[in-house]
C-alpha cells in the first residue's frame, strides 16, 4: 500500500470515528432533553395526584380534535405552497431563470418525503433536479438551499426581535429557567450587526483577499443583493405567521392560555431550537418546558404538532411522487 493510499484510510477512518462521534453525542443529547420534559411533567402530575400517563392522557383528552384538524390540515397546505413559490424564486433569480412553478411543486412536495429522513437529503432532491434537467451543477443549485436557509434563519430572529420587544415583561417572567431577557437581545443584536458585513462579504465589497467567496458552494450568496434578502423574507413570511396564529389557536384547544403575544416572541426561537441537529426536534421540545413552565405537558403538544406536520406534508410528497420521479429519473 502506497503512502497516498494509506493517507487516504486513515481519512475515512477518521471521518468515520467523527460521524460516529457526532452521532452519540446528538442521540445523548437528546434523551437528556427528553429527560428533563419528563420531570418536568412528573412534577407536575404528582401535584395533581396523577401518574405521568394518566395525566398525559388527561391533558390530550380534554382537547378538541376535530377543530385542531380543521386547523392544522389547512396551515400544512398554505405552508406547502408559500414555501413552494419563496424555493421557484430563488431558483429563478440564481440558477434557472426561466423555470416555471409547476415544475418545482413536485420535487419540493417530494422533498418533504425525505425530510422525514432528514432534512439535509430533502434538500439535495432539489439539487439532483437541477442538476438532471437543467445542467445546474450541484454546489451551484445547493448554494440556493443555503440562501434559503439563511432567510429562514433572519426571519425568525426578526419576528421574534418585534415579539420580544412589544412582549418584553412576558420574556422577563419566563427566563426562570434561562435568563432569556438577556441571551435574546444579545442574539439579536449579534445577528443584525453580522448581516450587512455578510452581505458585503460576499457581494465582494470587504475583506477581499479572503477568497472563501468564491466557490461554487456560495454561488447564490454572490449573487444575492439585499432587495433579493428582502424579498424572499417577505415572500416566506406569511407561514411565520400562520404558524403563530395556529399555534396560538391549538393550544387554546389544548385548554393552555397563551396569548398572540407570547406565541410571536417565543415560537419564532423555538422554531431556531428546532434547526439544532437533534433528532425528534429535541431541542425545542426542552425549549416549550422552559419558555412555558406553568404547561410542561406542552412539551408533549410541540412532539404532537411536529410530528402531524410533517407526516402530513410527506403525505402531499405522495401525491406529486410519480411526477417528481418522472422529472429525476425519467
């Protein structure tokens, strides 16, 4: 065996190692996450004389299933389309200028059939379409996916910047746990300070010898303006809000008294613990319990939405499969 070749195991090895590495420290983690929800509502269901189960089962029966459908089943559509139409614009602006929205729909519903997997495949389903029917190379077509990660990211720090100032005593009384009234608006401040520097960054107006730019992998954030940041926020918002108003309404029907308010500060930072790579959300799942530490059985509501929502949305992948399979391997 040459030197080359020996390097070269010893690379995979070490990438193995540091994947299996990863991987344990998620999965430990998160059952430490599930750990602490599950005191939580121990906790309190020995302060009304009940076991866990029972009074799991209390709080989930005594909510209204129907009207929770009614409204959950609607939102997962509207989110499907909003979401579709902000993807078919990025695409157009950095990669395919004359691609139409019919064509996204079924790779982007197909995607979500794979996000049940992980979220990082559905988003190379994308890349592979690109890719096969349009000749965009694939770092090229998943620097579109960073772009819309990153608005994504901006989005939420926004609402919940606007949350979180009108709401503010509301912070203050939840940081029991966490002294959020400070760690938010130092998150905040940090964000919105880094933007305009990313922006120039990459448009090539500072730090210029730095060429990190200018791989393939960051094509769309080259590309991107701030009229083009400002667009997709705007076309993405309307889910944001949804999800505020949906979420407020559910857990109204799960008998939990949360105001607008309080959903429009907190969920948009939940939502950012939910992008931690742990699995089963778990991050956020702990983030309910602290943020809403009257309710830990929301803990249990977040796993319920989570799990509906993207179940359901993988159920609308099925229904574009045959075409997007026809689109990718046609």
């Amino acid at each position: 065996m040459t030197e080359s070749e020996r390097a070269s195991v010893t690379e995979k090895k070490e990438k193995k190692t540091g994947k299996l590495v990863f991987s344990v420290c998620t999965w430990l983690l998160t059952a430490g996450c599930f750990y602490l929800v599950w005191g939580k509502i121990n906790t309190a269901a020995v302060l009304e004389d009940q076991e866990v189960i029972e009074y799991l089962l209390t709080f989930f029966g005594q909510a209204n299933w129907v009207l929770w459908l009614g409204i959950m089943v609607p939102y997962s559509v509207f989110f499907f389309i909003v979401d579709t139409h902000a993807t078919w614009r990025v695409i157009r602006w950095f990669n395919v200028s004359d691609i139409e929205l019919k064509a996204i729909l079924p790779i982007r519903a197909s995607a979500y059939i794979l996000s049940l997997v992980n979220e990082q495949v559905g988003k190379g389903a994308m890349s592979l379409y690109l890719l096969r029917r349009h000749d965009v190379p694939g770092w090229e077509a998943l620097s579109s996916m960073i772009f819309l990660g990153i608005v994504e990211i901006y989005q939420l720090l926004i609402f919940s910047s606007v949350g979180v100032l009108l709401g503010f005593a509301l912070v203050q009384e939840a940081s029991s746990v966490l002294p959020l009234d400070l760690i938010l608006p130092a998150v905040f401040v940090s964000a919105f300070l880094y933007l305009p520097i990313h922006v120039a960054y990459f448009r090539g107006r500072v730090l210029k010898k730095f060429t990190l730019r200018d791989r393939p992998l960051f094509h769309a954030l080259r590309q991107g303006t701030p009229r083009h940041y400002l667009l997709v926020l705007l076309f993405k918002a309307p889910n944001l809000v949804g999800a505020v108003i949906v979420y407020t309404v559910a857990l109204g029907l799960f008998q939990v008294d949360v105001s607008f308010g309080q959903m429009l500060a907190f969920l948009p930072v939940i939502f950012l613990a939910a992008a931690l790579p742990l699995p089963f959300h778990a991050g956020a799942l702990l983030l309910w319990t602290v943020l809403f530490p009257s309710y830990p059985e929301v803990g249990a509501f977040s796993l319920v939405m989570h799990t509906f929502f993207v179940i359901f949305n993988a159920i609308i992948g099925t229904l574009f499969l045959p075409r997007a399979n026809r689109e990718l391997f046609d």
